[in-house]
C-alpha cells in the first residue's frame, strides 16, 4: 500500500519534492487530485507504507530551508 505523504499545488514543486525524496533512495509517485480543464490542480506525494516516516523527515528538512 502507498501513504500520502505531502499534497503539491502545483506539478512543478511536486517534481521538486519527488527528485529530494528518491535522492534519499525512497519510492515515490504521484497521483494528480482536483485537476481543472486548464491542466491545473494539486498532487499527491506518495511513499510505501514503511517508508512514510522517514519521508516525512525528509520532506520537513527540505521544507524547512525553503522558508
């Protein structure tokens, strides 16, 4: 099974996020969610169940220096 572990607003810091996390060796997809005719909408970050811890440590480190 796959857990979300974070939600995009856009397909651009969705590809960022998934390149930081498989740099890290983890699994990831995406699934887009609430997609417009225009192309736009948000994303999900998808990790393996038991890799959702630690990307979710990875993804609060990353986060974290962007702000």
């Amino acid at each position: 099974m796959w857990t979300v572990v974070y939600i995009a607003t856009s397909s651009a810091a969705a590809n960022r996020l998934v390149a930081v996390l498989r740099e890290e060796g983890l699994m990831v997809t995406m699934r887009p969610i609430d997609s417009s005719a225009d192309g736009r909408g948000s994303i999900e970050i998808l990790v393996p169940d038991g890799e959702a811890e630690e990307a979710h440590e990875v993804l609060a480190e990353h986060l974290g220096h962007l702000g």
